[in-house]
C-alpha cells in the first residue's frame, strides 16, 4: 500500500492542493479495487481506504516540510552571499575613509612644511634642513599608519592628535588653543572618535581657511562628550551654514553615528567656524543608568549656544597687526593655552 501512494508525494509540490486532494482521493479509490475484486468485506475496504487517504496526506507533509526546508536552505545560502558582499563594501568604506582621514592631514601638512622650506632655503637658513627633516618624519609616520590601515589595526588617538594638531597649527602660524582637561575620563572608542574629528578639523584649518587662532574645547556635560573645533579664517566666500558633503565629514559623521553621535558646522559672528562633534558615554552622570539616549530632531543638544571667551578676532581685525599669511613663522608660535589629555 505504501509503495503505491509513493509516487504521490512529489506530485503536491507542483500541483495545487485542491488538485493533489483529487487525485489522492481518486487514487485511494482505486487501490481499494483489487480488494474488492478478492472479496474483502466492506469495513475491511473503508479501512484500507482510510489507510491510503491518511498515507497520502502523511506524504504530501512530508514533501511539504522536505520543500519548505529546501527553500529555507537556499536562502540561506543567498543570504550568505549576500552578508559576504556586504562585508567586502563595508571594508571598502572603512579603507577608503581611513585612507582619506589619513592622507588629508599628512599630506596638507606635507604641503605646507615643503612651502616653507622653499622659502626658507632662499634665505639660506639652517630651518630649511629642519623643516625637510619634519617633512621626512611625517612621511614616515604615515607610511606607518598605512601599514595599520592595511591590517585593519588603526586607531587615532586623542592625546597623539591634539598635540599633533598644536604643532602643525603652530608651525602654520596660527595661535592655537587647547582645553582638553575632560578627556582623560572618556572610554577609549570616544577618544579614538573624536581623535579623528580633531585631526580632519585640523586639516580643514590648514587647506581651507585663513585663520589667525584656533580654539579646541573638549568638555562632558550630562553624559555627552561635547568637543568644539572653532576658527577665525572663514574667507570671504563663505557659505551659509548647512550640513556639508565633503567625503571628510561624510567619514566622521559614519564614525560618530556608529557611538550615536552627532556632528555639525556653523559660521558664526566675526567671521568665525565652529565644528561641534557629539559622543555619548556611560560617564559619571550616566554610570547608573548607561549611555544617555540620542536626543529627538530638533531638540537642543549639549554644547548648542556656547561660545569659547573671549570670541576670536576676524582675519580683518588680525591683519590690523601687519602679519600677512606668507610671513607666518615656522618655528615655535604663540604662547598657547590648554593643557594635552
């Protein structure tokens, strides 16, 4: 009995239901006809009809179930392809914008170190050699981080950019200003985040503005690391204030989002540039409960309306000193305030 009704259970994974019902029933019938040809009594034959409906049912399950388990093989198997394919884009993003976080601060400040050499070296000054041997140091360094990005190992750190950002903007002329007390509290993966809006806030400084002073404030307020990059050389064809779509501040914004931050720019009053970056953290004032929540659209965030005292000068007002951007010095700069991480 079971070897006739076999054949059947292929059969419902290409046929509709109502059509396997009908010929499962159809073919029960005809089963039972060989018994009645011998003689078998009619409760014998209703029983040997049941026995082949429930034979045919119990089939067309179990080539259910066997398709319904093929299907869920398949897609798992697409799904793994497709995860691969995601894990390759995603490694594509990640080399691309440590390459370019990278790249963009070594080379700017390459640039300028080179620039300054030239000019140097025409008034046969000894500072030439010292600014080719920096040049010689940040090429090295970033042959360095390469290596690390290659393997995947690279993480900026906070305390390395900060100094790194003072003595570039010093070398460039600029006056700048650290206050940096707070970051010696902050969980590692914060520092490496806001390590790297430092340095593209630098290299943004140094490639795009005219600026006299940069001002860097790190603070944490109600569970919030609050960093503000904030510069006085916006030139003249500034534009409004908006989101940006610099491949720059695409990156730092994916690193931020990833610890749910947040990252935005401003122009401000006296021809001024603010670049606010903000983590949260489970800090002291959120130990008990974790993390704070991100806040809603629109809502006012940790550090919004804040201003860094007293406001720096506009280009203008800086060039009232007889300083031109061509006479910066190369040496050690003003006096700064702040103290490293």
């Amino acid at each position: 009995m079971g070897v006739s009704v076999a054949p059947f259970g292929g059969l419902c994974l290409i046929v509709r239901k109502r059509t396997y019902a009908a010929v499962a029933v159809a073919g029960s019938l005809l089963s039972v006809v060989p018994y009645a040809v011998t003689g078998m009594p009619g409760p014998g034959l209703a029983a040997a009809a049941v026995g082949m409906l429930f034979l045919c049912a119990w089939d067309m399950v179990m080539a259910r179930v066997s398709g319904w388990m093929l299907s869920i093989v398949w897609e798992v198997d697409a799904a793994r392809g497709v995860q691969a394919r995601l894990a390759v884009a995603e490694e594509r993003l990640r080399f691309s914008r440590d390459m370019h976080d990278i790249l963009g601060r070594n080379l700017a400040v390459i640039a300028l170190k080179s620039e300054l050499a030239v000019q140097l070296s025409r008034r046969a000054t000894d500072a030439a050699a010292e600014q080719m041997a920096e040049v010689q140091r940040i090429a090295q360094e970033s042959q360095r981080e390469l290596r690390e990005v290659v393997r995947g190992y690279r993480e900026a750190d906070l305390h390395t950019e900060l100094v790194g950002a003072r003595g570039v903007l010093t070398a460039a002329g600029i006056e700048c200003r650290i206050d940096d007390a707070a970051a010696v509290e902050l969980p590692v993966a914060v520092q490496s985040a806001l390590a790297w809006v430092v340095r593209e806030a630098t290299t943004n400084v140094l490639r795009h503005a005219d600026a006299r002073r940069c001002a860097v404030r790190l603070r944490q307020t109600d569970g919030w690391a609050v960093l503000m990059v904030e510069n006085n050389g916006v030139r003249a064809d500034g534009a409004a204030s908006g989101k940006g779509s610099g491949s720059g501040l695409a990156g730092l914004r994916e690193r931020l989002t990833e610890l749910g931050g947040t990252l935005a720019y401003a122009y401000g009053a006296q021809s001024t540039f603010r670049v606010t970056a903000r983590v949260p953290f489970a800090g002291p004032a959120g130990a008990e409960g974790g993390p704070p929540p991100v806040s809603p659209a629109g809502a006012a965030l940790p550090g919004d309306g804040e201003t860094f005292p007293p406001p720096l000068p506009s280009p203008a007002a800086a060039a009232e000193s007889g300083r031109g951007r061509g006479d910066r010095r190369c040496g050690a700069g003003p006096a700064t305030e702040g103290t490293g991480a």
